[in-house]
C-alpha cells in the first residue's frame, strides 16, 4: 500500500467537503435538528416516566447519528467522485482498491469525530446532558457502532458499483432499514419475537442494548460489546470480499464507466 496515494485521496476529499458549504451544512444540520427535537421530547416525558429516558434517548440518538454518519462519510468518497466523473480516472491510476479504501475509511473516522463533537456539545448547551457521563464504556460503544457503519458503506458501495447510478440513492437510505431492527429508542424486546431473531444479528443492536443497561443500571455485560464486535469483524471481512469482488468485475464489464 502506497501511503502516498492515500494521502492523496485524503487531501482531495479535505479540500472538497470543506469548499462545498452544502456539505458541511447537511453533515451539521440534521444531527442538530435530531438533538433539538428529540432532546426537547425527551425533556417533556422525563417528568413523568424513568429519570434515564432522557439519557437513553439522547445517547440514543447520539450513537445513532455516529452510525449513519459513519456509513454515510465513508459511501460518500465514492459517490462524490462519481458525480465528479472523477472515479474512472482514479482506478486507471496506480491508487489501488485497498489505499481508496483505507482513505475512505480515515475521512469517515475524521468527519464522525467532528460531527460527535458537535451533537454532543448541542446535547450538554441544549438540553444540559452529557453522554459522557457513562464514562470510558462510550469508547467501546461508539467504536462499535463506528465499525457497524463501515460494513454497511462496504456493502452499499458494492450494490452501487453493480447496479450503477440509479442504486446512489441506497448511500443515504438504506441504514435507515436497520434502525428499527436496532433499537434505538427502545430495548429489543419491544420487538416481536421473530424480529428479534434478526435483531440479534446486528452488531448495533448490542451496543444499544449495553447502553441502555449502563444507564439504568449503571453495569453493562461486557459479553455484548465482545459479540458486537465479533460480528463487525466477520462482516467488514464479508464486506470488504464483497466490494473486491464486485470491484474486478465492474473493471471486467465496464461498470466503473456507467459510473463515471
């Protein structure tokens, strides 16, 4: 891996987010309309329910938006360099699958910690809580949760390469399917049972449930940050097979034009 062209990629894509007022405007401006609307909500019924549904909403929403944001960041250097036509030119240069990858993935990590900062700032001005009150345990829950958006954008980048421009719109929808399955906003056994199957083969659907637990209880099973993180590494490995796969057969049929 030539370190070089990764920092290349990494500059380009510094250069762009931050020339793009759109860009930095759609990263900042949802999670704090979230923060504000939830946050406000949740304010409301902590009078009159648990005093931890203000905590477990917010820190809630939080890691949520570090999942999306994740998935999101690291699918849109891809994206953004096909509606640039820019992507065909970067795969007939020596920059290989793995040095684009592994610079998508360090913008994805940059940006997430910049708009984590903020939601969590928005949090403790707005609303006057602090997610990280539940101290060092909100190391391993986002660092899950971060890894849980980075398969996804894996995943969706290969649907992308595969079926072309008309499959864009996946970038900034498709993790939505999994927030209910994930319980966000509630434990998941609110789910039904056979839905709660599917559930226990998300790796975000522990780290709510380790949160959740940390808050009312202030304990936390470490058995489900270990078997959320056992899943993420068994679909970043999937995913990252899927992708090179789908990567040699879109230089194979021509796909990387159509998306250029």
């Amino acid at each position: 891996m030539n370190l070089r062209h990764v920092q290349g990629i990494l500059v380009r894509n510094f250069y762009l987010w931050f020339r793009e007022v759109d860009r930095v405007f759609d990263a900042f401006w949802w999670s704090f309309f979230d923060i504000a609307i939830w946050g406000f909500m949740s304010s409301y019924f902590a009078g009159t329910t648990s005093p931890s549904i203000v905590g477990q909403l917010l820190t809630g929403l939080i890691l949520w938006t570090v999942l999306s944001r994740s998935q999101w960041e690291i699918s849109a250097t891809m994206v953004v360099e096909s509606w640039d036509r820019n992507l065909a030119n970067i795969f007939t240069s020596p920059i290989t699958l793995a040095e684009f990858l592994t610079a998508s993935v360090i913008l994805g990590v940059g940006k997430v910690l910049l708009v984590m900062s903020f939601t969590s700032l928005t949090a403790a001005l707005m609303i006057g809580f602090n997610v990280f009150a539940i101290s060092w345990w909100i190391i391993p829950l986002v660092g899950n949760i971060f890894l849980t958006g980075v398969w996804l954008a894996f995943i969706i980048n290969a649907i992308i390469l595969r079926f072309g421009k008309n499959a864009i719109a996946f970038a900034w929808t498709l993790v939505f399917v999994i927030n209910p399955l994930s319980g966000v906003m509630y434990p998941i056994s609110a789910l039904p049972v056979p839905v709660q199957a599917v559930s226990r083969l998300l790796p975000s659907a522990y780290v709510f449930e380790g949160m959740r637990s940390l808050l009312t209880s202030r304990t936390i099973d470490v058995t489900l940050l270990w078997i959320s993180l056992g899943l993420n590494l068994l679909y970043i490995a999937a995913g990252v097979g899927v992708y090179s796969y789908t990567f040699r057969k879109a230089r194979e049929h021509g796909w990387l034009v159509k998306l250029a």
